[in-house]
C-alpha cells in the first residue's frame, strides 16, 4: 500500500516515497517521540508541545546521526555514500577556518541540489564508522537485505488513537533502527531506557503488525560516532519492551483526555513538595550509623 491522502480518513496507510517533511507535517497522527517526551514531563511537556514549542532541539550528536541516516539511505540505494557529500575548499573558509564570510556563503549557495556539506573531521568519522559497520556481520546482513529506508506507516489503534511511525529501515521479516552513540557501547542501556528505544521497539512493532508483518524482536545497529567507532547490533529485553507497550497505552490516553477537558496540569502541580534526594546521599548521611 502507498496511500498518503489522510485526508480520506483511512485507519491504516504507509509510504515508502514520503518524504521526512511531509511525515513530520502530517500532526493529527501522534509519533513515538512526541508521546514519550509527555511521558517524561507530564501534561506541562504536552501543552508546550500542543501549542507548538519545542522540549528537545537537537545537539551536535544528533548532527552526526542524521549524516550517518542519510548515509546509510545511500548505501541501501547502491551508491557510495561519499557522493552524498562535499567539502568546502580551503581557500572560501575564514583564515582561521570557519565557515563564515561572503566566499562561504557563495560556495554555499552553488551546491548542487541534494548536497550536503561534510567537514574533513566528518568525513573521516564517518569512514572509521562505516568500517566498523561493514566488519559487524549482523549489521552487514541487515543492511544489504534492507528493502526500504525511511518507510512511514500510519494507523488508528484499537483505542482510537492516531499513531504514525517512520521506520529507518525494513526488510520482508522486520523492522530495524539505525543509532549512533558517543556513550560507551557496552554500557547504553541506561541511554536506551532515557531516550525511550524501548518505547520504539514497541511502537514500531506495532506499526509493522498492522501492515502485515508477524511479531518479531526489533533489532537496532549501534555506531560509536567516537574512538574506537564500535558497531553493535542488539535487541531490547522482552519484558522491557511489554512494559513500554503498557507506559504507551495509559500516556495516549492521558494526551487525549487532556486534549478532550482542556486540563493539562493535575491538582498537584501547584502543591509544595519534600525535594527528592539521590539514593547516594542517604548513603552518606547514614554512614556515621551504619559504621556503629
């Protein structure tokens, strides 16, 4: 199916021509990022969003992800993902080489449509991660079997609630996730439960059921954007990702009460409160004691 008139009020349709920005206009349909940053910071997290501001604009790791997304885009389409970019000749930087001044900017402005500019730093960064990619078996066999990048699916669930979901990439079994981490990767599960990939797992799962794939673990390939640029490809722990599918359920249903009386905060919200304290520092003010 590749139907994008939502118009029509359809309970179900996916695209894999949709592009990014007509995905992300389409607002009547909620994204799992939208929902699990409610889910962190309640209904005033949700009537800023509701009303158009932002929680979370991006960061410079998020820069080299999405170089790493487009990428990847490139090598599933059969091309060399260097041709995707280029870099700005020395002689139109500053003296001191930044990107500034008119030289830059009419550069700038004779790139080609599609080009995207990539520093030298980059570009090696971006060598040393495909490396580590392509000698990770698991990660080669998921992207030379990849069918399709970026694949946007939209459906109504048995609650009613509009979901929508775009999927790195896909093959006939699965669904998969491309991340990139400067954290160390034996160590991002604590990163994986705060940016809510269990959530993901869950949501995207659900998506690909209701356009015909069978249940599956959700795998996601993990790249260090930093030495030593290790590749991963890892599954979120069943249990975890039950417990996101129930956390998704009751917050959609708190989004759209909300939406319904008009009544963001809870009567909490105004009430004076006893600060929470770290479990360490109870550590400490209960040393003297335990040493007795």
């Amino acid at each position: 199916m590749d139907t994008i008139d939502v118009s029509a009020g359809a309970q179900m349709f996916d695209s894999e021509t949709m592009s990014p920005g007509e995905y992300f206009s389409i607002a009547d349909f909620l994204s799992r990022s939208y929902v699990h940053q409610i889910f962190r910071h309640g209904g005033k997290g949700q009537m800023l969003l509701d009303r158009g501001d932002k929680i979370f604009s991006g960061n410079r790791g998020t820069e080299v992800g999405s170089l790493m997304d487009s990428a990847w885009e490139a090598v599933v389409a059969g091309k060399d993902w260097r041709s995707l970019f280029v870099e700005p000749p020395r002689e139109v930087l500053a003296k001191d080489g930044s990107r500034r001044g008119q030289p830059y900017k009419d550069w700038k402005a004779s790139l080609p449509p599609g080009a995207m500019e990539l520093s030298s730093d980059d570009r090696r960064r971006l060598e040393l991660m495909w490396e580590s990619v392509y000698s990770h078996r698991r990660a080669t066999e998921l992207l030379e079997s990849t069918t399709a990048c970026q694949r946007s699916v939209f459906w109504e669930d048995r609650s009613g609630h509009k979901r929508k979901a775009l999927w790195d990439g896909c093959n006939s079994e699965l669904v998969y996730d491309l991340k990139t981490t400067s954290s160390d990767i034996d160590d991002i599960g604590k990163s994986f439960l705060n940016f809510g990939y269990a959530w993901q797992a869950a949501w995207y799962s659900d998506s690909a059921y209701e356009v015909g794939y069978e249940p599956f673990a959700m795998p996601f390939v993990v790249v260090q954007t930093v030495p030593p640029y290790h590749c991963k490809v890892v599954r979120i722990p069943d249990e975890f990702v039950d417990q996101a599918r129930d956390q998704i359920a009751r917050t959609l249903d708190l989004i759209a009460l909300r939406r319904e009386t008009g009544e963001y905060l809870s009567e909490e919200y105004g009430e004076e409160e006893e600060l929470k304290m770290p479990a360490w520092a109870y550590k400490e003010l209960y040393a003297d004691a335990d040493a007795e």
